[in-house]
C-alpha cells in the first residue's frame, strides 16, 4: 500500500495541506456568523431583588390525596397541554407517598425546588439553568441546548424536555421544543407585581388552603412567620441544596 | 502499493462508510425534524443508546492511545511503527462519538452556544474542552511523527497526549461521578474507572482494525508481537472487571444502596441479564479465557476477544447509562411513592430505530475516516520483522 517514503511525505503534505484548508473554511465561515447571532442574544432577565428568597410552604396535612387542583392551574397557566405520557412536560405533579415502617399516608404536590445551591445550574454546560436574585431557578430558551443533563442532575425529577413541536403557547411563557423547562414559580406573574403562584392561587380559590407562596426573607411575611412556628421539612435535605420549597406534615 | 484492487476496495469501504454515515445523519435531521418523541426517551430516561454509543467512542478514543504512548513515551519499540494508526484511530473515534452527543442534542443547531458561552463549574463544559483539546494534541503528535524535522519532539507530544487523555477520561467519568441525584453515579470511583475501562476499549478497537488492515493487505502480525498485545489486553480487562467488581461492593455495604444494586445485578430484568451475560461473561470472563490462556491464541482468537470486550463495553454502558436511570429517584427515602410521573417506578425504555442508526452512523463515521486516513496518510504499521503471509 506504500510508495517510496519521500513520495508518500510529499502526498501526505499536499493532501493536508488541502484538508486543513478545507475544514479552517468549513468551520470558520459559518462559525463567524454564528458568533454575531449567538451574541445577539438577548440579556439574561434584570431587576430580580436579591433581598427576597421566593418560596412556598406546603402543609400536606392540607392536602387531599387525588386532589389535582394545583397541578391543572399550573399546566393551565404556563400553556401545557394536559400530560398523559411519560414524554410530556409537567412542571408540577401530586406524588402519593406511604411510610414504610407506619403505613402513614400523605399527598405531595412536587414541583422544582428552587434551591438555593442547584445542581441543574452547576451541571449546566452553557450557563442557560440560572438562578436569579430572588432565589428562582429558570432556563434561558435562548442558551439551553437541550444536552439534559440537568436532568440527570435534579435530585427531584423537576424538569421536563420537550419532546415535540409545541402549539398553543402564551406570549408570557415562551417554551420550545429541544429545550428543557420546568416550574418558574409564575416568574411573568411576580414580574407583573401578582403575589400568587398559580398554583398557590387554585389551592386557596378551592378552599384547601395547603400551598403557601411568599418572601422567606421577610420575617414579616405569613410565609416567613408560618416557617417559624411550623415544622417543616426540605426534600432530600441531606444533600443540603437548601430548597426554597418546604413541606409540613410529611 | 495501490493496486487496482486495493484502489477498489478502497472505495468499497468509503462508500459502506459513507452510507451508513448518511443515514445516521438521516435519522438525526429526523429527530431534530419531529423532536425526540420519535426516539424511546422520555422524561425519566434522558439518556438513552445514543449517549451508549457516544461514550463508548470517546473512551475508546481515549484508550486506542494506549499504543502510542507504550512506544514513545515508554520506548517500546514493538508499538512505535503502531503509534501513528492509534492516533488516527483517536481522532476518527472522537469524531465519530461527538458527532452522536452533538445530533443527540434536543438543539443541536445551537452547538455554537456550547462553543460561546461556558459555566465553567459544569463537568460537560470541561469536557467541551477535553474533547477539542484532545483532538488537537493528538494532531500535533502526529505531526511530529510524520515530519522528520520535528522527530524530536516526538516523546513529549506522546507525553502530553498521556496526560490529556488521562485527564480527559477522568473528565468523562466525572460526568456521572458529580451527579449526587442519583443512586447508580455520585462516586469517584467512576474517574478510575473510566481511564481503565477505556484502555480495555481503546485496545480492542485498536486490535480489530489492525486484523481487518492485515488481512486485506495479506501480512501477518508477528506472532511474539500478537502474544504481547493480547496479554496486555487480558491485564486490561482484568483490570476493567475489578474496579467494576469494587464499584458493585462498595455499594452493597452501603444499606442505603442495597435496592439498587439488587436492581441492577438481579431483579432489573434486561440490565441484570446484560450486566452478567453480556458484560461480566461474554465480555470479561470469555476474552481473558481467550487471551491468557497458556497456549498463545492465534489471529482468530484474538479477532474474537477483541471484538467481545466491544459487546462487553455496550452491554456495561447501557447497564450503566440506561439502568441507572431506570431505578426510581429516592425523594422520599423510608416511602413507597407513587405519582401519573413515574415516581416509585422503574422506568422503562426501548431505543427506536432513529436511536439505532444515529449510533451506528457515528461509527460509520470513525470508521469513514479512519479508512480515508489510513489510505491516504499511509498509517499501516511498517515492522522491521517478516510479516508477509507464508
């Protein structure tokens, strides 16, 4: 298969010489007018207060095993159709839970955690799981790339990936297939000065009164002051990411 | 010499290459066409047989180096005439694995993104880095051994593409080794692991292309030289299997950890069956029966180990990837939970067709450019030892 060693090192130069101006070209055009576009982006979200730690209180003594309401208000909301397969996003779910050694029962709506030290942003190769000054942990449509490994990451199976062209969004949640997403904390209703979550509003609207959302860093908020004086609970605390979710009763 | 049939061949192989890669890009334009509802991953399974196939080609990229640095960092000189191919072999295979991680991406038109903008406490984003860095020592160690005025650099490229690449397997490992949310990674282990898994992995790939260059060039590995490079992979695979065998005791003492590896070594069903049939038996126990037999194996023999610790390796990667995915997220550690989401569950998976050939078209891939570089760059191993075939 071999020439003379000289022949076969001046082949050799000549076709690299070709290849490596052939891919520079290739990868460089394309890769300069891409830089522009991915530059153009637009800025990450300004104006979050670093004061406020956004969370809620769950009082699972409140809530009702089967009850959905949260979860529909939720999906509702953000523009999810109604999930029913394992490929559908849902950024909320109920999660009925049984002691093992007592039997003793619970319903547990799950949502992300928005925790204050989160392993989706710490994994997140780009920079597009980001946590903002008040303590919301969000995805940057504009950056993720749909690598999931924030996926792999999240102790709490928070997050949804977009299996399929998507119809029907609202104007204020903008989502899109490739990327992955999960609960916002109703970050368009904050940013509009709402102070309900939607699914903080369903729980009370429906009279359960089990979905508590407020400022835990205002000592004065019913939140705050509830956290006080209840037992609560962080999911998985041991890994210490120190959710912005607590659960009473469980 | 380019004979008329070697020529022919060539493009034979070219076009097979070709064609398989084509329709693994096929299979990718169609999962970016209609999203990854098309492929047997949902939202408790993220990562599925292209991320198998990936991983798989980076860490054999990683370890197909093996040759090299025995002959110019260790000096051994049975393996230099072998260093040229093996970085080739590395540079085909990075390709080839990259090329799947990047289609498999739910935007993989946003690559530009991942080239722009780095978190740089994310172990993918090291990797990014890895990855390209990789290629380009790789490059420039292979410049130094093909221009003759820059011989003398060759050693300390072979010393630098040693280091990089233990880095960057360590790196690989860590993807899994950081994640704390689930029972089957969060272990260091898994770095150590990683580097001598892909040693095993990188010399089979390396032992079965160097046969199938043989044989259609109608030479004959030296046999002393045969014996050595199968022992080596014996000590590899031994190797491999105790660290994996550690990994697995480790966590049956952990009590905590008790349900999943009961998951995963006997009530799981299909990982289970691959962990013990497809990994530990036919591609650990068989190949080093094969290998380190006291009678030196013959060409087959070797073919066959080789090839086998390639099936083991898939088999160990899906158990991995796939099965440490399948296991239910501990939320509520002493509960049994239930949910509409899969929660309490084992999840369950069946990779689809697109998933198949997107793999198969990153091997394609590596295996188009691997052929392309070895015709035209001339990568066949020249031994001073009788070779032609009696």
């Amino acid at each position: 298969m071999s020439d003379s060693p000289k022949r076969a090192d001046g082949g050799r130069r000549a076709w690299l010489g070709a290849a490596a101006a052939g891919v520079a070209g290739v990868v460089l055009a394309p890769g300069v007018r891409l830089i522009e576009v991915a530059r153009a982006a637009p800025a990450k979200t300004a104006g979050a207060d670093p004061a406020v730690r956004w969370g809620l209180l769950i009082d699972t003594t409140k809530c009702a095993p089967g009850c959905e309401d949260c979860v529909r208000a939720c999906h509702a909301e953000n523009g999810l159709a109604p999930p029913t397969r394992p490929t559908d996003a849902r950024w909320m779910r109920k999660v009925e839970i049984k002691e093992m050694k007592t039997g003793r029962q619970a319903s547990v709506p799950v949502m992300c955690q928005h925790c204050a030290e989160p392993p989706c942003v710490d994994v997140c190769p780009t920079g597009a799981s980001f946590k903002r000054a008040d303590g919301i942990v969000l995805v940057d449509r504009h950056r993720c790339i749909g690598c999931r490994y924030c996926m792999m990451a999240c102790p709490y199976k928070a997050r949804s990936f977009v299996h399929e062209p998507l119809a029907g969004q609202k104007p204020e949640v903008p989502r899109g297939k490739g990327c992955v997403e999960g609960c916002t904390l109703c970050v368009h209703r904050l940013d509009r000065g709402q102070a309900l979550t939607a699914c903080a509003e369903a729980c009370t609207r429906a009279g359960h009164g089990a979905i508590l959302f407020g400022d835990l860093n205002d000592p004065a908020s019913e939140i705050a002051r509830r956290v006080r004086e209840l037992q609560s609970t962080q999911l998985r605390a041991d890994l210490k990411l120190d959710p912005g979710v607590r659960y009473h009763g469980i | 010499m380019k004979t008329i049939a070697a020529t022919r061949n060539f493009w034979l192989l070219v076009a097979v290459g070709g064609l398989v890669t084509a329709v693994g890009l096929g299979a990718a334009h169609q999962m970016e066409l209609h999203g990854h509802v098309i492929t047997g991953m949902d939202n408790s399974i993220v990562w599925g047989l292209p991320h198998v196939f990936a991983i798989f080609m980076i860490v054999a990229a990683s370890g197909v180096l093996n040759v090299a640095s025995i002959g110019s960092v260790f000096g051994q000189p049975a393996y230099k005439p072998r260093a040229p191919l093996s970085g080739l072999l590395c540079l085909a295979l990075l390709a080839g694995g990259l090329m799947v991680l990047m289609l498999d991406l739910g935007r993989p038109e946003r690559v530009i993104v991942a080239a722009t903008h780095y978190n740089l406490k994310s172990v993918f984003a090291w990797n990014v880095l890895l990855y390209s860095g990789m290629a380009a020592v790789v490059v420039v160690y292979l410049w130094t051994m093909f221009e003759r005025r820059y011989k003398a650099w060759s050693r300390p490229a072979g010393m630098a593409v040693l280091l990089w690449r233990f880095v960057l397997t360590t790196g690989t490992g860590l993807i899994f080794g950081f994640l704390v949310a689930r029972q089957a990674y969060q272990s260091a282990l898994l770095a150590p692991l990683f580097i001598v898994m892909s040693f095993a992995w990188g010399l089979a790939v390396f032992l079965v292309v160097q046969a199938a260059m043989y044989r259609w060039n109608d030479r004959r590995l030296p046999p002393e030289l045969q014996h050595r490079l199968a022992r080596l992979l014996g000590i590899f695979i031994a190797a491999s299997l105790y660290l994996v065998a550690v990994y697995h005791l480790t966590n049956l003492y952990f009590e905590r950890q008790a349900g999943f590896e009961a998951f995963i070594l006997r009530d799981g069903g299909v990982f289970p069956l691959l962990f013990w049939g497809g990994y530990v038996l036919l591609g650990s126990v068989l190949p080093m029966a094969l290998l380190l037999h006291p009678r030196p194996p013959g060409e087959a023999a070797v073919l066959a180990a080789a090839l086998l610790v390639v099936a083991g390796a898939f088999a160990w990667l899906f158990v991995f990837i796939v099965g440490g995915q399948a296991y239910p997220l501990d939320i509520f550690p002493g509960h049994v939970a239930s949910s509409a989401f899969g929660d309490g569950q084992v999840a369950t998976y069946r990779p689809t067709a697109p998933e198949w050939l997107l793999g198969l078209g990153g091997l394609g891939a590596a295996f188009l450019l691997t052929t392309i570089g070895v015709r035209v760059l001339d990568f066949m191993p020249q031994d001073d030892l009788p070779t032609a075939r009696p």
